[in-house]
C-alpha cells in the first residue's frame, strides 16, 4: 500500500513538471484569430503575445483552405522587434474567393538542436 501511494505521488508530480515545462516552452501566444472580410476577399487576423523575451524576427505562417476543402494559400507574415510581454495585431493579405478554414503556425526560427 505504501509503494502504490508514493508511485501516485511520483506520477502527479511528472505530470505536473511535464505540464509547467510545456507551459514555459509557450513563448508566442496567438489570440483573437479570426477571418475578416476586407476589399479583394478575405483574410487571417489576430494579436501575438510574446510571453517570453524580446525577439527581432518573429515569422507567422498562415494557411488558408479554400471552400473546397483544398489548401488554398500559404503566407508569411513577419514581426519585427517584438518587446517581451508585447501584444502585436498581425494579418494576413486578402484572399480572394471563400475561405472554409485557417491554420496560424508561428515560426520561432531554429532550435538549439538545428532542426
């Protein structure tokens, strides 16, 4: 009984390292994203919150996805000198034709390890 509590004491504090390091690993947040129709279409809107220190080059790659379900475009928007705890509005250029869906990746460049 003893060695089965302290295995479920052991396992919740893993789980909770794991989920704090995943928390800081979190540098950019993207909030308010959403699709707003603009002359020549549509495009992909939102703020970034950068949650960790400054940045020079912060690169948002957006995806739309047509109305047939097919990708449609693929776009890069860059931030310049992003003050750490700055919230930046970003968007994308008009998309013409009817927009299903969006995906927003931010790029934070390579990793320690190269990849």
């Amino acid at each position: 009984m003893r060695a089965r509590t302290i295995s479920i004491l052991l396992g919740l504090l893993l789980v909770a390292a794991v989920w704090l390091s995943m928390r800081e690993e979190e540098r950019f947040a993207v909030e308010n994203a959403h699709l707003e129709t603009v002359a020549g279409g549509t495009r992909v809107a939102g703020t970034l919150v950068n949650q960790g220190e400054a940045a020079s080059l912060v690169k948002v790659e957006v995806s739309v996805i047509a109305a047939d379900g097919r990708p449609a475009e693929k776009e890069t928007v860059e931030l310049h000198d992003l003050a750490s705890g700055a919230r930046v509005p970003f968007a994308s250029g008009a998309h013409p034709g009817e927009v299903k869906s969006y995906s927003i990746y931010v790029n934070q460049g390579r990793n320690p390890y190269g990849n």
